[in-house]
C-alpha cells in the first residue's frame, strides 16, 4: 500500500512538472522567437526599435535561464540534500549583487536599500543566499507594476540576522500565504507571467537548510513583506599579525 501511494504522489509530481513545463517554458521561448523574426523582417527598424527588442529578448533569455536553473537545482537538492559552503559575509553585498543580476526586469522600478554600515557579517553560503534574493526580486518584478518601489533591508537583532524585501504593489493571492512556499503553487494559477512555481518553493528549501525561516505577510497600506531570518552568531576575532615588540 505504502509502494502504492508512494508511486501516485511521484506520478502526480510527474505529471505536474511536465504541465509546468509545458507551459511555462515555453513562453519565454515563443517570445524570443517572435522577437528574433521581428529583427528579421525586411523593413528596417529605429535604433530604438532595436534596443528595445535586444533588452526584450536578453531579460526574457534571464527568465527561461533562472527557470531552468530552478528545476536543476530543486532536482538536484530533492536527491542530494542542500550542500552549504559557508563563509562570512556582509548582507549588503550579496544584495548588491542580486541586484545586479535582476537589473534589467526590474527596470523602471525605484529600488531603496537599507543596510547600516556596521551591520555585522553574516555566516552564510553567499552563492545560495544570492540565488534566494534573486528569486524573490524575479518575483517582485513579475508581480508588480513598473511604477512600484521595492525595499530591501538588513535588521540584526539578537540572535538573528533579517532581511526583508517589501513592495508597494498588488499584495498577496488569496488564500494562505504559506502556500505560496510549496512546489509548483503560484500567485495566480493561470497568467501570462512566466514561472512553473519553483522559486519560492526553493527559497524555503536553502533558507531552511541555514537553520531559518522565510515567510510573506501583507505590507499596509498595500504590497507584500517577504522576511528571511538567518541565525546569527558572533565572527570569529582575527589574530593579529603583528609581532610582539
């Protein structure tokens, strides 16, 4: 019986993922193609015409980059268990770099940061780390309009290090939030934003694997706060190099 269910919920599991796929991964394909005939075309195009096709298909080249990414790394975490590597980091420069990664699809948002310059370091897998802000900033991106500001601020206290990344947009689907946070859910069950539902799913996961939490609340009087809390712990002091006198 347990042999049974066991192969209902990884058929099921299937038959989703291919669903997701199917549709999802296709868009961004279909985007790039019809972009790439529109270059094509006989007629000439406006330097601007141009730019703005060229931006088009290289964030939408992102997109279907950051999806397939998502699946191999959700595959591969669901077989082997989350790997860390950790190191010391400040919280302000793996947001920067997310930041940097996201650029284009966030454009033109106003984006706000807040991080105190004595925020202490971090000990966390900076790459992994990256990748769960990047998700989220995909996510925002995709779900709010182009005059929205996103925040995204570092909050140490205690034992614990917070990030929290906010927007004034449209808010939370209806429903509980948490389930926003399982495999293949989305906001909106069916929308021409692409996604199979994996980001958030996997944000849970690293996060998770850091011994933290992450979670999504309403933002008054409108938008989404999405908070990660990683443990924190005192760095180690650096011997000095200096010899005695």
């Amino acid at each position: 019986a347990q042999d049974t269910v066991l192969r209902m919920e990884g058929e099921k599991m299937r038959n989703t993922l291919l669903s997701a796929v199917s549709h999802d991964l296709r868009t961004p394909l279909t985007v790039i193609r019809g972009l790439a005939e529109t270059l094509e075309q006989p007629k000439g195009l406006g330097e601007t015409e141009q730019r703005d096709i060229a931006r088009a298909i290289r964030v939408e080249s992102d997109e279907l980059r950051r999806q397939v990414s998502n699946l191999l790394d959700l595959a591969r975490m669901q077989n082997e268990g989350v790997k860390l590597h950790k190191e010391w980091h400040a919280l302000g420069d793996i947001v920067g770099i997310a930041l940097a990664r996201c650029a284009a699809a966030l454009q033109p948002r106003q984006i706000v940061t807040e991080f105190a310059a004595d925020l202490p370091l971090v000990e966390v897998d900076g790459v992994m780390l990256e990748r769960v802000v990047t998700n989220l900033l995909d996510n925002a991106a995709k779900y709010t309009p182009d005059t929205s500001t996103i925040w995204l601020r570092g909050v140490w206290a205690g034992q614990s290090m917070y990030l929290l990344i906010s927007d004034d947009g449209p808010g939370l689907p209806p429903g509980d939030p948490e389930r926003l946070f399982d495999t293949f859910t989305r906001g909106q069950k069916e929308s021409s934003v692409a996604g199979v539902g994996l980001g958030l799913g996997l944000c849970r996961t690293i996060i998770a694997a850091h011994g933290g939490t992450i979670s999504a609340r309403p933002r008054l009087p409108q938008g989404v706060v999405f908070e990660i809390r990683l443990p924190w712990k005192a760095a180690p002091r650096m011997e000095s190099d200096e010899l005695p006198t």
